[in-house]
C-alpha cells in the first residue's frame, strides 16, 4: 500500500551533453526510496525538441515485474503544435 510517491527521472546520457530531448524514464518510488514502478513515455523525436511542453505522448506505468499497470495518454489538442489552441488533457 503506498501512501506516497517519488518520481526520479532518469538522466540519459546523450541528452544531458547534446542537450536534446529523449525519451523520459521515471522511476517510481515507495516513501522508503524502493522502486514500486517504472515509466517510459512514448513519443517522436519531433514532438520531443519542437513541441516540448505542449507534445502529445503516451506514458506506460509498469510494476517490477514488468507487467504494465497503468496507460497515461495525452493526444495533441491542436493541429499543430506551433499554435496551442487548446489546455492540454491527459
């Protein structure tokens, strides 16, 4: 039972001496610092470095066991991402 969370991103290699944008890995921890899950968000190289914090993406939540558990999705409410119309929704 967890009654509270910590979320680690994990730091790639690549991303933090090129400065581009990969694709995130978070770690999932219980209060005493134990992984419960681990996350990997899906998207494309061009909304990762045009779109940044507007992009579309879908996370998959898995448990150590590798089993996933949980789906976030979050489409692009827009027809472009150069012209936000919309607050995004996950």
């Amino acid at each position: 039972q967890l009654d509270r969370i910590i979320i680690h991103q994990q730091v790639e290699l690549l991303e933090a001496i090129l400065g581009t944008e990969t694709s995130s890995k978070y770690e999932i921890k219980n209060h005493l610092g134990q992984r419960v899950y681990f996350a990997v968000e899906e998207n494309d190289c061009f909304d990762r470095n045009l779109c940044s914090p507007i992009r579309s993406f879908t996370i998959r939540i898995a448990d150590n066991m590798g089993r996933e558990v949980i789906t976030v999705n979050r489409p692009l409410r827009c027809n472009s991402c150069w012209f936000p119309c919309f607050l995004q929704e996950v």
